[in-house]
C-alpha cells in the first residue's frame, strides 16, 4: 500500500476538476477512502494508517494460531518460591546486607546455640494469639524466630528485615564485616546473661570465648608479669604470609619493648628493656579465626583489602599453640569459610560456605541462593576467579591435600573435633512448640499466597481462552464488504482491544467528529472500516459511542475542504494577477489597502486556508476581520508607532485603528482597484473593508490635534523657562559653598535629580513631561529636617545644586530647617 500522504493525496486530487457546489456522494466516498483495498495478511510489515480497510498489523499475530497458555499471564509459578525438599533456607539480600546474612547462617548452623536460643524464656512468643501478626522485640526473639523459619519455613528464603531493623542497621550501606561480627556478639551475650536459666546465661562464652594472656617479662631483674584476657576470635595478620601456621604463629610472637615502648618495671620501679608475647591457655568449642585482609593503608588514608593467598587446613591443631591444660581437645574440623568477593574494602559482595553439621555436606550460601557443594568437599575453585582485576603477577599456589587456598577468605570458623557417637541427639535441633506454632502461622500465610497466585494464573489464563476465542470470531468478520453497511471503529481502541495486557474499555469516537457532529476527515487515518456485525457486537460487549456509520461522513467537511484546496491551488495564479493590476492606474472606484498587508497577503491567505482546512484559530482567539478593539489613547499612540508586520495576523488591521475605524496614517495605506479588492475578498471574506470615501477615524484626527496643541504648549514653557533660568540650564556661573557670589547672604539647596528632570524637559519638550515640582523631600531626613550638615556640604559627600539669592541674611541659615528651602519654579 502507498504511504500515508500518497494516500491522502489521493483522496483529493478530484477537487482540481470538481467545485463545491457540483460535489455528489462518489466524491465523499473517495475523500473518506471508501473504496481502498483492504491489505492482506503478509503483504504489510505494519498497519497501513491511511487506508481505513487495512486489518493487518493492529495487534492480531498474537491470537491468530494456536497458543501457549502461559502467554495469558504474566505471574511467575509461585512454587519456584517453595523450598525444595533436604535443602536450606536462603536470606534475602536487603541492599547491603550479604554480610549479615553470612553470619546469620554460620550461626544457625551452629547447634548448640540455635539449641540454646530455642530455651531463651519468649512469653509474648508463647502468649501469641495466632489471629495476628506476631512481631519480635529484642534481639533474642528475633533470633529465636529467625531460626525456626531457617529451619521449618516452607519458603525458598525469609526476609530478615526485622533482625536488622532492630539491630539498627543501614541496609543502604556496607559495614565492617568483622566489627559487625564482634559487636554482635557480645550483644546477644549481654542478652542472654539476663535469662533466668543459668544453663543459657554462658552460652557465648562456652561457645567461643577463649582464654590468653599478655606476658611482659623484664629483661634486668627477670619479673615476669601477665594480663589475663579473654578472647572470641583471634585476629591473625595476614601480611607477608603464606598459610594460616605462619599467621598464628606470628600472633603469638615475642616482641620486643625497647627505646620509647619500655616497659615500666614495677621491681626495678623504673622503665626498663622488656619482651612480651600472648600465652593461648584455653581454646573455645567454637575458634573463630579473623583473617585481617582489610588493613589501614597509611598512604591513603583508607582501609584497602590485601588479596594475599593464604593456605589453611581442612584439620587444624592448635596443641603446638597451647601452653598448660594438656588435656583439653585441640584438634579442630573446619566448619565455615567467610567469602569476601572483590578487590576493595568498602564494596563488594559477602558469602559464606558452611559445613552442614548433621551430614557433613558443604553448603554455599549466597543470600537467597543456596547451592550444595559437590562429593561432601569445599570448593572454593569458583569463588577466586569471579570479578578478579587485581593486577598481580601471583599465581594461586598449589594447595596439599586437606588444605585450601584463597586471596578473599576473610574469616574461618573451625570447630573442635568430637567423637563418633550414634546419639542422634547430638546433631538434632528441635523448633519448640511455641516457636513452630508461630512458623506454621507463617506457613499457611505462604500455603494461602500460592493459592492466590495459582488462582490469578489460572484466571488469567481461562480469561485468556475466551478473548482468544472472542477474537477469532470477530476478526473474521471485522472487513467490511463492498456495498454492504459498515460503521467506523478508532484504530487505537482496536489495538488496545488485541493487546491482553491493557483492559479494554468502552469504544470512544468523540475524539474523531468535526464541528457537524460526524466524522472528521482527517481522521479517517486513525479510525478502521468494519462490517456492521462486527461493529454491533463489539458495542454490545463493550459499549460506548456515538456510532460512526455510513451516514456520518460530513458533506460540510468536504465541501470547504474542497473550497480551501481549489484556492491553495489557485493561489499563485491570484498572486501574479493581483500583482499586475496594482501596478495599473485606478480608473474605478477604489478600496483602501495596508501596504502591509498587500506585501504579506499570500503568506496570510496560505495560513487562513490552512486554517479553514484544520478548523483550527489562531492562538489569540480571533478569526479574520473580528479583532477586540480598545479606545483608549494609550493604545492608539502604541498602535500607529509599535506595530510591525510580523505581529499581523489579520488581513487589512494594518489600517484600522484601536477605535475600528479607517487610520489616519495615510503613508500606510494604498488605494486599489475594486477588481483587485474583489480578488482578495475570496481569501479573506471576514477583512476589514474601505472604499475611498471612507473618512478617517474622527477620534483619532481629535486625539491627534489634541497632541499637536500640546506639544506647542510645551515648546513654548520650555523656551520661556529656559529664557528665566539660562545660567542654570548651562551650567555656568554656579555659586559654591567655598566661595558665595558677592552680596549673597542665603543659599537655596535643591535635588540634583530635580534639576537633571528639568534641563531633560527643556531639551525635548514633546518627549518629556514638564517639572510640577521641585520635590525637596528628597533632602528630608525622617524628622522633617535637613539630612546633610553644612560640612559634608563642603566635602562633596551630598551632591547637590545651589542657587545664589541676596537675601541679607547670614549663612549660618543653612543650618535650618525645611523653612529655608524654595522651590526654584
């Protein structure tokens, strides 16, 4: 199909034969395109928009077919939401808060104290009426119910907003792991020492406290002295090492106090050379082993993280490391790598691989993503090579067997090694009833919102079938057939109509009529040619209106469509030939025309029948000829002096007036034939018309005379003012303060600005208005006094003009009041 100007082109080119008055219903039809072809599916990439009987590309591929069921909805199967059988709970990421949820599973992987949390006392948790949300307080319930969803949520992952929320964490912003680590601890053990149970009141420290001490031993009389300390995890250097021994042997290095960092030796009661180093005298069950990787950097001024490989064993024992208590267990099992992913401190991504405690598998947790490690062994293979930019030529060294290898391992968890024992209890947590009532609650929530979900999918999808079949019944019938009724259908409404994901609301055609009340031509493009059967089932569905039937194309339309379009056409014949004929002598009667407007009138016919053919206004309202009109004189003056060509927008206003009638500026106007007059009267019916006996406006001849008499006025105030006061006017033989004219006892001060509005008066009288007052109040100072002294007079710092009058008076006078000043006129 041609394109759409081709189209609408098309639709009128009969206009250049046929006038308004000769127009029959062939004609309407072709302006309507009637009698297109309509498009055939294949033959068009997209809708053809001029031609109202093409149906191919408005949205209709979609339902033409067989179709998959799941194109009727947009809502994801809610079962992807479900924990999948043997598997853990995962945590949702909140922004920035992958470094919490790494140790909230670390945690609860840790048996003994879920076990313990589940005995902390909860009576809101255990008081709960279950017809309501229940909402954790302190630290503990919020662990407490953490904890039971982690273990017996039916959910693929839980939001642990309420966790953080009370802990009173950004999630917007990324903290310190390892201070988050510590501070956490030693809250939930400053919570759990106020429990009753005295079982609970020294879990932490049962878990992971561990004992040392500072040793500090005087190098001149030998006293030995030492601090005991207690520990949670031990903070390893990690800095130009290659394996965890080699970290924790620095730790427990000697170190030498000497020069400024001497000891104070309280035997020898003075400051003397000293060694001291750190003495392990007890081991947690739990060793938390903090890798520091992120250090001070001294040059920058900001933490940087180290990404040094650092070696560390699957078994680790620290009997070499302990001093005394030979016989408590050394030997640990590593239970929990920490993941710091990428190369600096202040961003990046935190994960963690636990140890599962019951079946010895390995586990990494990543948020909301849990995935099982493979044959029961840590790989951490993957986690070195993502999103590494470290420009380093260090090569990931070859790890022995039992050992791993990792530049991002921030922290290690070990766990002290136990016996083989077939008690089941031991690996075993049990949710409390308190607590699984609360999870079940939470369950059946879950259980209800997948329901909900599978409901709206599968009403989606039997809504679906139904429009799918509603729309190959109808699109078979919507082409309109030569010769039988139709009606006109908006284009878009019939887009929206195929198109599932918008609802389909009531057929509106009242965008599309013209000012006759049928249907526009122009809109033609926009709207689509339907059978009448199509079109009466479509409005019994959905309603709305008015119809656009067969009747409704508007003979008005198209009749003064036809009018403007025969005089675009002939518009440049008319311009040459009016062109001609101004040039001849008048011999007939004649009409008054604005040279403006004569030069300008092709561009102000080519925009008014623009005009016409849109059935639009200008923007200011006015239609040609009818213009407000406004007497006042103001406007007059700005009327004849300001106005400009291309401020016109009527054909003729160049002449007339702000009271309406002929201008009295005869320079602007031009005397034509009534032959030419006639021409442009086809153009613009509605311009103002005056033929050569029209008088000029009588108010504007009176406003007129009225300003010459004032300006002689003026002109001769002004030459008898400056006649009076010529001195002043020149600026010449001025009187000063310094030095008074002979005989002169009194000077009268004046504004300087009075004098400057007067000498402009006297230079243009016509321009300016005459000085009525001298305005002395300019020199008043609030109190009705004279604001200036006579010294800063004499200074210059007030600029003024004085006059020198004989008064006989002394000049101590300028001290006075407002008494002693005088109007010049």
């Amino acid at each position: 199909m041609a394109p759409r100007i081709q189209l609408e082109k098309a639709a009128w080119r009969w206009v250049e034969t046929v006038k308004p008055e000769e127009i029959r219903q062939e004609h309407i039809e072709l302006a309507y395109r009637i009698n297109l072809p309509a498009c055939k599916r294949g033959t068009c990439r997209r809708n053809c928009k001029g031609n109202p009987n093409c149906l191919v590309g408005i949205g209709e591929q979609a339902w033409l077919g067989e179709i998959d069921e799941n194109a009727f909805h947009n809502i994801d199967d809610p079962n992807s939401e479900r924990r999948d059988k043997n598997t853990f709970v995962g945590l949702t990421n909140l922004g920035a808060t992958c470094y919490v949820n790494t140790f909230l599973q670390v945690w609860f992987h840790n048996l003994e104290l879920r076990r313990s949390l589940y005995q902390c006392h909860n009576s809101r948790a255990q008081e709960h009426n279950i017809e309501s949300d229940y909402e954790p307080q302190s630290i503990c319930e919020h662990l407490q119910y953490l904890f039971a969803l982690l273990q017996n949520s039916n959910r693929k992952y839980i939001d642990p907003s309420g966790l953080v929320k009370a802990l009173g964490l950004d999630t917007g912003q990324q903290q310190d792991a390892q201070e988050f680590s510590k501070l956490f601890l030693t809250l939930l053990e400053d919570t759990l020492s106020k429990q009753k149970n005295s079982n609970l009141q020294n879990v932490i420290q049962q878990q992971f406290c561990g004992q040392f001490s500072y040793v500090t031993m005087c190098n001149q009389c030998g006293r030995s002295s030492a601090l005991p300390s207690r520990f949670y995890e031990l903070e390893l250097n990690i800095q130009g090492h290659k394996n965890l021994t080699e970290c924790v042997t620095e730790f427990l290095k000697e170190e030498k106090l000497d020069g400024e960092n001497r000891y104070f030796c309280e035997s020898c009661q003075s400051k003397q050379c000293a060694t001291r180093r750190i003495r392990l005298h007890s081991l947690p069950t739990t060793l938390n082993l903090q890798l520091m990787r992120f250090v001070f950097d001294r040059q920058t001024g900001h933490k940087k993280k180290l990404n040094t490989f650092i070696s560390f064993p699957e078994q680790l024992d620290m009997g070499p490391f302990l001093e005394g208590k030979q016989d408590q267990k050394c030997v640990y099992e590593l239970s929990a790598v920490l993941i710091h992913r990428g190369i600096s401190a202040y961003s990046g991504h935190y994960i963690a691989h636990v140890k599962d405690a019951r079946t010895g598998d390995w586990y990494k947790f990543n948020d909301e993503e849990i995935e099982k490690m493979e044959g029961k062994k840590l790989q951490l293979g993957i986690e070195e090579d993502i999103a590494e930019t470290v420009k380093s030529q260090t090569r990931k060294p070859k790890c022995s067997k039992g050992y791993h290898c990792s530049r991002n391992a921030y922290m290690l968890v070990y766990k002290v090694q136990e016996e083989e024992s077939s008690d089941p209890s031991r690996t075993s947590v049990e949710v409390p009833a308190f607590l699984q009532r609360l999870v079940d609650q939470d369950n059946y929530k879950f259980e209800e919102w997948c329901c909900e979900m599978a409901d709206m999918r599968k009403q989606s999808v039997d809504k679906g079938k139904a429009k799918h079949e509603e729309v190959k019944e109808l699109y078979e019938l919507l082409p309109a057939r030569d010769g039988e009724p139709y009606e006109f259908i908006p284009l878009e409404w019939l887009k929206k109509w195929l198109d599932d994901s918008t609802a389909t609301k009531e057929i509106d055609t009242s965008l599309f009529l013209c000012s006759h009340g049928k249907l526009h031509p122009d809109k033609v493009g926009e709207c689509k040619r339907v059978s009448l059967q199509a079109a009466q089932l479509l409005y019994e569905r959905y309603s709305g209106g008015p119809r656009l039937e067969g009747s409704s194309l508007c003979r008005e339309c198209v009749s003064e469509r036809c009018r403007v379009l025969r005089l675009k056409n002939q518009l440049n014949e008319d311009y040459k030939e009016v062109s001609n004929l101004i040039k001849r002598t008048l011999s007939d009667e004649g009409y008054w025309v604005g040279k403006a407007s004569l030069r300008r009138w092709r561009q102000l016919a080519l925009e008014q029948l623009d005009e016409d053919e849109h059935e639009t206004k200008h923007s200011n309202g006015q239609t040609n000829g009818d213009g407000p009109h406004n007497n006042s004189k103001a406007e007059f003056e700005t009327d004849l002096s300001e106005g400009t060509e291309d401020d016109m927008k009527t054909f003729n206003e160049d002449i007339v007036c702000s009271h309406g009638g002929l201008s009295i500026l005869d320079s602007e106007r031009k005397l034509v034939s009534s032959e030419v007059w006639a021409k442009l009267r086809e153009y613009f019916p509605k311009a103002p018309e005056f033929n050569q006996n029209q008088e000029s406006c009588q108010q504007c001849l009176t406003l007129e005379q009225e300003e010459k008499d004032n300006e002689a006025v003026s002109k001769m105030m002004a030459l008898e003012q400056k006649n009076q006061l010529l001195n002043l006017f020149h600026e010449k033989n001025r009187p000063t303060l310094t030095k008074w004219p002979q005989g002169t006892d009194v000077l009268y001060i004046v504004p300087l600005f009075f004098v400057e509005e007067w000498r402009k008066f006297i230079r243009r009288p016509t321009k300016s208005s005459p000085v009525s007052n001298v305005g002395n109040t300019l020199l008043l100072c609030p109190h009705g006094g004279f604001m200036f002294t006579y010294d800063s007079l004499i200074s210059g710092d007030a600029q003024h003009s004085a006059l020198a009058q004989r008064m006989g008076r002394d000049q101590q006078t300028l001290h006075g009041g407002p008494g002693n000043l005088h109007p010049l006129l």
